[in-house]
C-alpha cells in the first residue's frame, strides 16, 4: 500500500503547483512532505442538475464498480475537499444513495472512490429498513434526482450475528427485530451449523439481510417502486469484502 504523509502548509503549495508524473518526498522539520501527481488527484466538480440528469441508473452503476476496482487497487487519492465545499455549497446532485451499516470499517465515499457531492449515504446498523430511512431515499431520489439505490452489507457484521444470537439488549432488541427475517429465511435453505460462530452462515444471513432491505423499499415506498418501473432508477444490493474491500454487486 502506497503510503500517503500528512501535508502541512508546504505539502498544499506543493500540491497545487504539481506537475510531475513521479511523486517527490521533502524532508522538513515537522513533517514529511510528498508530491502527488496531477493523475492522482480527486479534482472533478460536483455535478449540476444538468449533468445529473443526463445520468443513467446503469451509467451510475458502472461509474460506482470502477470507483471500486480503483478502491481495491489502491490507487492514491488526494481530495480537493476544501475547493469541493465550497462549490458544492448551493445545492447537491449526487448520482447514487447507499443504504450502509454503521460500521466504522467500511468507509463508504473510499470505497467507491467518490468526493464531496456524489453520494448520499444513509448509515443505520445493520443496513435495516426503517421509515425515516425509506424518507431519506425517497428525499434523495425523488426531490433530489439520485439514480441508484445501493444496500450495502458487509462480511463479519455484528448486527447480524447479533440477530443470529437473538440478543436482546435496550432500543437494539428492536433494531435486531429487522434482521431476524433474514436470519429464517437464511435457516431455511443453510446446509450446515446455523450459528453466529460459523462465518458462512453469517455470510448467507448478510446476504439475505440485503435482500430484504430491498424487498422492503419496494414494497413500502410506492414512490420508489414506480420509479424503478418507469426506469428512472435501480435499486441494486451489494456486499463489501473486509478483506478485499471489494463490493460483491447482486446480480
């Protein structure tokens, strides 16, 4: 993994007036200082109303599974976040929603390789389907043009084993309550120890603990239903790799 040093005020004059294709280390006092790259600097704008709604839900798709693949292959990127604030301040047009875990070990705009202005991201644990989070991706589609709904789970989540454990523990038991759908249907058809110590049956409960989600937006938001019928956007499941950090799209 290349390595990416903490910039001081030298290291941002540096990036600004960078030119070389090779990255340049200095030595200061305080401070190890590189040099980036034009190429790997993360400089397009935030899109405009216009821009986005030229989109396509599979244009969208393909963008979202090469910022992935850059994820993986760890290519560098440094943001231009400030530069993005600000130019994003008046107004958003993201390309996508994520639907996300809480999890702190899968940071969403890195793994799809996105800046400031690309995505919503709705992070709940265990990626669970609640009104206020049928609300949001309804905000971000309907009112604000997002193309794509992506539910997002991951390997080795604590809320499912949580909910295959059946724990019962304050506002959790409720939460987990969502997930114990995933967890019978996952038992129904599990060839093996349906626990949360067996790492493939907590795989397959991530799996339908997507699905479900998704099944879920379907069938209580009427809103997004009908714009998947009319073709104005996809609703997709994925899983994220720990290992990896590769997003496993559903066909």
């Amino acid at each position: 993994m290349r390595k990416i040093y903490t910039l001081g005020i030298i290291g941002t004059l540096l990036l600004g007036a960078c030119n070389q294709t090779v990255e340049k280390k200095v030595q200061s006092k305080n401070v190890d200082t590189v040099v980036v790259p034009k190429a790997d600097i993360l400089i397009s704008e935030a899109l405009t109303s216009e821009q986005q709604e030229k989109l396509t839900p599979d244009s969208v798709l393909q963008r979202m599974k090469k910022g992935n693949k850059d994820f993986t292959e760890d290519n560098l990127t440094v943001r231009n976040s400030t530069e993005r604030v600000r130019r994003a301040s008046l107004g958003q047009y993201p390309k996508a929603v994520v639907l996300s875990c809480l999890d702190s070990r899968v940071p969403v705009e890195d793994v799809f390789h996105s800046g400031i202005g690309n995505l919503f991201v709705a992070r709940v644990a265990g990626n669970i389907i609640n009104d206020d989070i049928l609300g949001s991706l309804e905000y971000s589609c309907k009112v604000s043009g997002a193309k794509l709904i992506v539910v997002l789970g991951h390997e080795y989540c604590g809320a499912v084993k949580s909910a295959i454990d059946d724990v019962k523990l304050g506002n959790i038991t409720t939460l987990l309550a969502k997930i114990q759908p995933a967890v019978q249907h996952a038992k129904a058809s599990f060839k093996g120890k349906t626990t949360s110590s067996n790492p493939d049956f907590v795989a397959a409960v991530c799996d339908e603990n997507v699905k479900e989600s998704i099944r879920l937006i379907r069938e209580k938001s009427p809103i997004l239903n009908e714009m998947e019928k009319n073709a104005k956007i996809k609703i997709i499941g994925g899983v994220y790799d720990m290992n990896s950090g590769r997003v496993e799209f559903f066909n």
